[in-house]
C-alpha cells in the first residue's frame, strides 16, 4: 500500500487541505475551477490552480527519481 510520500497537498473549494495519491492522477484541468480526475474515475474540484498542481505532481516524479529512468522518458537503450 502507497505509505503518505506518493501523497500531494490540495485545498477544497471551501478551504479544507486533504491529500491525493500522485500516482493514480490521470489529468488536471482548468474549467476554471482546478479539477483533478484519478484513474479510479473520482474527481476533485480544488482552490489550487492546475499549474501549481502540477508543479507539485513534477517534484513528487523528481522526488522519487520517477522522471530519471530513461525508458520512461522514451529514450533509447544506448548499448
């Protein structure tokens, strides 16, 4: 089970902070409210705008050396 380090900090509309898994968000979009969908279908409508969402999604990647393997950025094998 993902332990609180795969978790992202967000803030409801009426201010409340909760948390989301990062690994199972699928999109953040703007409509303009910031609204999160997970793989699991549920969605979230939160205060933070998308841009800082996904600033904080990337240093979670960063932060767990998920952006560092070449094979999941599409690189070749250099052999």
């Amino acid at each position: 089970m993902p332990g609180p380090f795969h978790m992202i900090h967000v803030k409801r509309l009426n201010g409340t902070a909760f948390t989301l898994n990062a690994l199972y968000i699928e999109k953040v979009e703007s409509f303009p409210d910031t609204t999160i969908t997970l793989t699991t279908g549920s969605k979230y409508v939160v205060l933070d705008p998308a841009e800082e969402v996904n600033s904080r999604i990337i240093e979670f990647y960063k932060a767990v050396q998920l952006l560092s393997n070449p094979h999941l950025r599409g690189e070749e094998d250099e052999e």
